[in-house]
C-alpha cells in the first residue's frame, strides 16, 4: 500500500488492480519455492484482468520470484530493492541500521546491493519479526508496535547510525513511530518513491503510459476485506475516483 500511494501521485491516470495476498502473509519465513508458486498464480490472476505491467511491490518476492517471473512472462516487471545504495552513499557516520524481513536478507537482490554498495559501510541489519503481522492487522499505533519497533531500533541508535533503512513494503506504516523512537535525528529510507518512477519510466519506455481519463482502482484480498478498506482510509488518499473491495472468495464492495 506504500508502494502503490507513490505510484498514483505520479500516474494519476492510470487505473490499478491492488491484489493483497493477505491469507498467505507473510511472505518473509516461507521458501523460495513456495514464494514462486503464489507469485505465478498471483501474477496469472492479473493478466487475465489484462495488466500492462506489474509491481512486484514486495522485497521478499521481488528477491525470491522476480528473476523466474521475467523469464515466464512477456508483461515488465518492476520490483523492490532496500534503498542500501542512498543510504550507503549518503551516509556520514558510515553506520546503516537496516529493518527488513528474512526473505529479503537472504534474496540475491539484498546480498549483491550491500556487497557492492555497502561492502565498506557497517550495517546494523535487524529482521523486523511480528511486524508484518501488526501491519496486516492494521496495528501500527499501539504500545505493542512502538514496543516491538524499539526493540529493532534501538541497537541502531545505539550504534550511531544516520540512516535507517525500511526493508519491507509494510514498515513504512510504521513511520510515525519510528520517528518518535529516533526523535528526527536519523534520516528514513524505503524504495516506495524510486519504485514509482521506475514504474513511470518502464511505461514511457513501452509506450503504455496513460495521459488521460479517469482511472479505476480494484482491490482484492485473500484475507479480511475490511482490513484492507481501513488501511486505505487510514492512509488519507483522498480519492475522487472508483474504488472497489473484493474479497478474493465473495462479491465485491463499493
């Protein structure tokens, strides 16, 4: 949902089919193999809802999957990377904290970036555990989260770090209470902004950019529907256009 509040600033004539795979998440502990396996049948889904392009808008996925969707399929794809390159050449301390998920560290992506970026960098990585779940709940305000996040942050503080790298398309909902943690004094990277102009780009390129109408924005969830419409609300979109909810296994809701 980050990732896509990016990509409608910047393509506001583009209508946008949002699959949230709630029921499988998350994403972050299970095998490549399975990865690949909800991927293809996530992926076939929207191009049966002719999709021009697809946002692998998840860095576990994107270092899992992405590689053996691009072969499988003609439709661009663009995936997620943890901002370690800005960070690594903004940094003045030379210390990184990154917050992401075990399927993220462990992805080719995230290995090849901080080798090559951050090979000369110390990089305080910390695999942000129950903070997916938190999000999917729509529980990013609570005592429980702040707790859970000070758990994560702190070591990051503690080691003096300038930037704070956000790993996983979920924890940016936590951005609030990261910065209360840090008290503004640390700078926050996710990839939600490079991803939508790379998204811009991609379309330009093949010549599928949209310049006019009103757009259309579908949702569908495996899980609970209602999660999903109070993440929206909460986020402040502000939408004038058509919005739909539909539960992967029900009919859908205005």
């Amino acid at each position: 949902m980050t990732v896509w509040k990016e990509v409608i600033k910047l393509l506001p004539n583009e209508s946008i089919i949002y699959y949230a795979d709630n029921a499988n998440c998350p994403y972050g502990p299970r095998p490549q193999e399975e990865i690949i396996k909800l991927s293809v049948e996530i992926v076939d889904f929207l191009l049966q809802k002719k999709c021009k392009l697809i946002i692998v808008a998840c860095n576990t996925v994107t270092g899992a999957a992405i590689d053996f969707l691009r072969e499988q399929y003609q439709v661009p794809f663009v995936g997620m990377e943890p901002a370690v390159k800005p960070a690594a050449l903004r940094t003045k301390t030379g210390r990184i904290g990154i917050l992401a998920t075990e399927g993220t560290f462990g992805g080719r992506h995230y290995k090849e970036t901080s080798r090559r970026f951050g090979g000369d960098k110390e990089l305080i990585i910390r695999t942000g555990t129950g903070l997916v779940e938190l999000a999917e709940q729509g529980d990013i305000n609570s005592i429980r989260a702040e707790k859970l996040l000070k758990k994560y942050i702190q070591p990051m503080i503690d080691a003096n770090v300038d930037y704070i790298v956000l790993g996983c398309t979920h924890y940016p909902l936590f951005r609030p209470l990261i910065e209360k943690l840090i008290l503004n004094k640390i700078h926050i990277l996710d990839a939600s902004e490079p991803v939508a102009r790379r998204t811009v780009s991609i379309l330009s390129e093949y010549n599928l950019l949209n310049t006019a109408g009103e757009p259309n924005y579908v949702f569908y969830s495996t899980g609970k529907i209602d999660v999903l419409k109070k993440t929206v609300q909460n986020m402040n979109f502000n939408l004038n256009y058509s919005c739909v909810f539909t539960n992967m296994f029900s009919t859908p809701t205005p």
